[in-house]
C-alpha cells in the first residue's frame, strides 16, 4: 500500500510537470508573431509612425529577434539583450525601473510591446538604426521586407519606401529630437509661416 501511494503520487506529479512545460510552451509561443502582417498590425496599432522607415522597423524585429517578445539573449561576455528589439541592459534595469528608458528589463518580454517600442524609438533618436549590428548588416539598403509588408491587408493601398537614404533618415531623426515627449508617438506637426506686418 505505501509503495502503491507513492507510485501514484509520482505519477502526478510527472503530469503536473509536463502540463505546465506545456502551458508554458504555449505561452511561450502566444508571445511570437506568427507572420509580419501579424507584427505589422500591433505595431501600427500601438501608434508606430507608418513612416518610410515602417519596413525598416519590421526588417529590424525579424533579425534581431524573428517577433519573439519574450526573447532573453545572453552573450558569453554576460551581456544581455531583451525582448522584441533585443535591447541592451544599458536602457533598463532588473527588477525595476531604471537604465537610459528608465523601465524595467521584465518589462521588456512581457506581450506589451508599446513601452519596447518606445524605448527602441529612443534609442534609434539617439543612436541611430546602426546602432544594431543585424539591421546594418542584413537590413540597410534591402526593401525586400519593406515591400513585402505592404502586400499585408492593413498597408496594401499604401506605397511602399523605394529607398532608405542617409540624408531622409537624419533629417527624420532631427525632426523627432524637436518633437514633444509628453506623447511616445507624437506626429510632426508643421508650423506656418507668420508675416509681421
């Protein structure tokens, strides 16, 4: 009889076991875009700018983190990136607020995706795109992924960007620096010109 109820206890516990690696499997997987038009969606719905600089966005997400919001990488120097846009320990803090995006690093690979993306929007203000190796190397002057999203049913009566110039990308950026930063996706807005007479 002892034997038989220890038996069965391990067996219950092998099926608790194995349910929760399965229900964090699925987790797991609800925290991945499953296609770019998926990706494209959230990111418009957040209030990402459907700027020229959209595909280059989604070309960014794809390398660094092929849409998986609970991405946790660890460099064998123990440098660590997070999340969806893969972003370094330097912009957050572990178990609380704080880093140059004054969020959490948790944060960072939770489903919500609009303080992630804030904090990349930052980053690219001050940095720029270079800032990450993968966009330079397998993003920067290919609009394949840039024409590929406006075949999505959100952006296909759009025109999608034919090119990423230099010159267009830091005149962006320097409209961005003049932006307000009460809002996260604030719209440029442009003055008229006033004649004193």
């Amino acid at each position: 009889m002892f034997t038989f109820i220890h038996i069965y206890r391990a067996m219950w516990n092998a099926r608790v076991i194995v349910f929760i690696l399965f229900f964090v499997a699925i987790v797991s997987d609800a925290k991945r875009f499953e296609t770019r038009c998926k990706l494209v969606r959230e990111l418009l719905k957040i209030g990402m700018p459907n700027d020229m600089f959209l595909g280059q966005w989604v070309c960014l997400i794809e390398k660094v983190s092929k849409r998986d919001t609970s991405l946790l990488t660890v460099k064998a120097s123990g440098k660590k990136l997070y999340g969806l846009y893969q972003i370094p320990k330097e912009w957050c803090r572990e178990k609380k607020r704080g880093g140059l995006c004054n969020i959490s690093c948790e944060a960072l690979l939770d489903d919500d995706i609009r303080d992630d993306t804030v904090c990349a929007l930052k980053i690219a203000e001050e940095k720029g795109f270079k800032y990450w190796p993968q966009w330079t190397t397998r993003c920067k002057n290919d609009n394949f992924i840039t024409n590929e999203i406006y075949k999505c049913p959100d952006l296909n009566r759009l025109t999608p960007e034919r090119s990423l110039s230099s010159s267009l990308y830091s005149r962006s950026l320097q409209l961005r620096r003049k932006r307000s930063l009460r809002s996260p996706f604030p719209k440029v807005t442009r003055s008229k010109s006033r004649h004193i007479h």
